[in-house]
C-alpha cells in the first residue's frame, strides 16, 4: 500500500508540475504581454529566421491568421494548465496539446522540446486507458508493417 501511494503521489506531481508550467511560464506571461493581447505574438515568433523549420507563408501573414492562432495558442495553454484536470474533457485536451505542439514543431526549429511536452502527456492518462491504447497501436502497427515489409 505504502508503495502504490508513493508512486501516486510521484504521478501527481509530476502531473502538477507540468500544469503549473503552462501556468506559470506560458501562460501568465502572455496575459500581461501586450503581442499576445493584441493577437499578434505568433507573428513575431513564426518570422524569427533563425527559429524558422518548414516556413508556412499564408498562415502567417495575414494579420486574421495569425490573432486566430495566438488567441488560440493562448486558449489551448489555459486548458492545459487548469482543464487537464477534469477527467471527461482531459483527452480533448490532451489532444489539443499534441495539435499545438505538434504545429510548433513544424513550424519552427526547437529541436526536442515538442516532442518532449507531448511525451509528458502520457502522466494525465488514465491506465487502464494506456493499456488499450498501446494494444491497440501494437496490433495495428504489426499488421502495417506486415503489410508493407511482406506485401
């Protein structure tokens, strides 16, 4: 008993430290910047040259893309950092991280980083939910493969 609770409460903090994270150095920033108040915050980090991995030119230049993207960005860390909480919304949220991240990514050179917020998310699944998961995966992966490597 005393081994499930420690291990538990290791869970939990780790699923706490992450979410005060997104608290903390995301999303209390962006609220008193004024780039992200006025929508435009994406716009200056997709045009930094140095940062730039796949360049996507119509999303960001239009000034209604890129408040769309901000704003959302903005919506996405708060849902994070506070609605990762709630057990029936939690994998919509979850989803929506890896989509943000997922996009960041793509877009701009920050090598490891994404991937390792994504690999973080693993903590907020439910267990018995991980096990279906990765059955899940490894049957229809094997079988893929089979498919491609044998033909």
């Amino acid at each position: 008993m005393t081994k499930i609770l420690r291990q538990s409460l290791g869970l939990n903090g780790s699923c706490r430290s992450i979410s005060v994270s997104y608290m903390r150095r995301r999303f209390s920033k962006k609220i008193v910047g004024i780039f992200w108040q006025n929508g435009t915050a994406v716009y200056f980090s997709s045009h930094f040259t140095e940062m730039q991995h796949l360049p996507i030119k119509y999303i960001f230049d239009h000034l209604w893309t890129i408040q769309l993207l901000t704003w959302t960005t903005l919506a996405i860390e708060f849902s994070l950092a506070f609605l990762i909480w709630f057990k029936p919304i939690r994998y919509y949220v979850i989803a929506l991280g890896v989509f943000m991240h997922l996009i960041i990514d793509w877009s701009m050179l920050i090598p490891q980083f994404e991937w390792l917020m994504i690999v973080s998310y693993i903590l907020f699944i439910e267990p018995d939910d991980l096990d279906r998961l990765t059955s899940w995966f490894s049957q229809h992966f094997f079988q893929l493969v089979k498919k491609i490597h044998f033909g």
